[in-house]
C-alpha cells in the first residue's frame, strides 16, 4: 500500500461491520510492506479516542479504506489523529462527499484537516466506483443524490503541538567596523570644505530682533494666583477669574445640618468644622495664635 515502508507503525481505523475475512486480507497485505520490524494494529473509529494510545506512536495512519463500511471524519477525531500521529507522520483518508444531510463538502474535509492541525494537504482524488459499489454508497449513506468517495493524504508537522526548543544564540566578540564603514557616519572638520558636503549656518536663521535682549518689564506676569492686584485679565486662561467669581462661597463648607456654628457637641462625625470653635453664622472662622500652637 501507499506510503508503507519496511519498520513502519500503522493504525489502521475501520467502522461498521466489516467481515473478518476482509480485515485479515488488509492486514496481511500491510505485513508485507512493513517486514517483520513494523507492526499493523487495528481500531475501530468508535473505540478510537477510548483507546487512549500513545502519544507520537504511529507513523502512519489509514482511515476509513473498508467499503462500505465509510465514515464522516469530523473535528475531534482528525485532532485524536494527529496527536498519535509521530511528528511527519502520515495520514491517509478516504470520506464520501455530496449533498447529503449526513455528508460535508470537499473544501468543509480539508478545512478540518487543517483546523486539526495537518499540513501538506494534497488535492483530493476521486476514487473510481462501480455502479453497484455506487448504488451500495448511497443505500448505506440513505441518499437517492450523487455521492463521490475521495482520497486525502495529509501529514503531520515536524515537531508536537506544545513542544519547546532553545535558541542558539551567539554572544561572543563583536566584529570590529572596518575603516570605510565608520566613515560613513562620522563628519570631520575637513568633510565642511568639501564641495558635496551641503551645510547651512545656523546663524543665518536668526533675524536681527532675535539678538535684542527683553525689557524686563514686559516679563512681569501681573495676572495670576500669587499677583498682588487680584485682579483676573479680560481673557483670563489661568483660572483666576474662576477662583475670584466664586468668592467667599468657595471658601467656606457648606453645612448639611445646619448646626455646625454651635459647636462640636452638634457637629457630625465628618463634619469639617469639627475641633474648630463655636461661630456666628456666616463668619469667617479664624484661629488664634494660641489655638494654633497644639500643647506638646
């Protein structure tokens, strides 16, 4: 068969129910291919990913060759292949195709074999039927439309999914620039007097009013925070007319009780007169020299 070399490892998956006498035709064949260093094992597709083989064991895979006893190979069953399936193993499947409500089309097949991981995947070849074998496919498959069985040989990557591998990196002495490579970017003195050499004085972009001095009076910021006027400009941008429209408002909480003028004995947990003394309404509180210096 196909891809059978001498010491190879063959899974050999079937379905339905297949007479003995075909299986053993099928093994027997394979036993001559693979010598007496290979070996030939036997899965049927319902039992495959209960079998729990081994991971990397097989180098090739063949699936779904008994007539008519076909299947529909689907995502997690083409996944379970490839991961028992040695790195560049093999994997060969033969799959009806058509219109039926049990079938996929040609392009859904080999958007799965790649989805599980396979690549290489070769064009599929229609595998020649007979009438009768013909009539037998679309009784088994329960369909009165056209069904072609096809043929696909794929493979699997070279290393496993997860697998790890070190970079070799080189960290050794740093090859010396040679002469004519350093001076490509390097500008000495003599390159100025040199014709190709296009350099413009910085000089020469200065106007005359760029090397008077400022008076010093027109440096001083008489808006703002911290000016002695107070006094905000016509177009304001520092937030100073913000902060004097806002007046004394601003500058006193906003009792939500009403009761904070008395004193802490009627003054809330959070409330923000709290340590201060009694007030009158509306004034302004102001601590004493004394209140200000805490007793130690």
């Amino acid at each position: 068969m196909e891809k059978l070399k001498n010491g190879s490892i063959v899974l050999f998956v079937w379905a339905g129910n297949n007479p003995p006498q075909d299986l053993e035709e099928i093994v027997s064949q394979m036993n001559e291919s693979v010598g007496t260093n290979g070996k030939i094992q036997l899965e049927h597709i319902d039992r495959l990913k209960l079998s729990s083989h081994k991971e990397s064991f097989f180098d090739i895979i063949y699936s779904g060759l008994t007539f008519p006893s076909i299947f529909v190979h689907d995502l997690d069953t083409l996944a379970e292949m490839a991961r028992i399936l040695k790195p560049s193993g093999s994997l060969i499947i033969r799959q009806p195709i058509g219109i039926a409500n049990t079938l996929i089309t040609d392009e859904k097949l080999k958007s799965l074999i790649v989805m599980s991981g396979f690549i290489n995947v070769s064009k599929s070849n229609l595998v020649p039927l007979s009438q009768e074998k013909m009539n037998t496919l679309q009784t088994v498959l329960m369909t009165e439309n056209k069904v072609d069985l096809i043929e696909i040989i794929c493979e699997k990557p070279s290393f496993n999914v997860g697998s790890t591998s070190q970079l070799k990196l080189s960290f050794g002495q740093k090859k010396e620039i040679s002469e004519d490579v350093a001076k490509v970017w390097t500008l000495s003195a003599q390159d100025i007097n040199d014709d190709d050499v296009d350099l413009i004085d910085s000089d020469e972009l200065l106007d005359e009013i760029d090397f008077k001095k400022p008076d010093p009076s027109t440096l001083k910021n008489n808006c703002g925070p911290k000016s002695g006027k107070k006094k905000a400009c016509k177009n304001c941008s520092c937030g100073l007319a913000e902060e004097l429209a806002k007046g004394v408002e601003n500058a006193l909480p906003k009792s939500a009780c009403g009761s904070c003028y008395l004193g802490d004995a009627f003054r809330c947990a959070s409330c923000p007169y709290l340590g201060m003394p009694a007030f009158k309404p509306g004034e302004k509180i102001s601590l004493s020299d004394r209140q200000l210096k805490p007793d130690i």
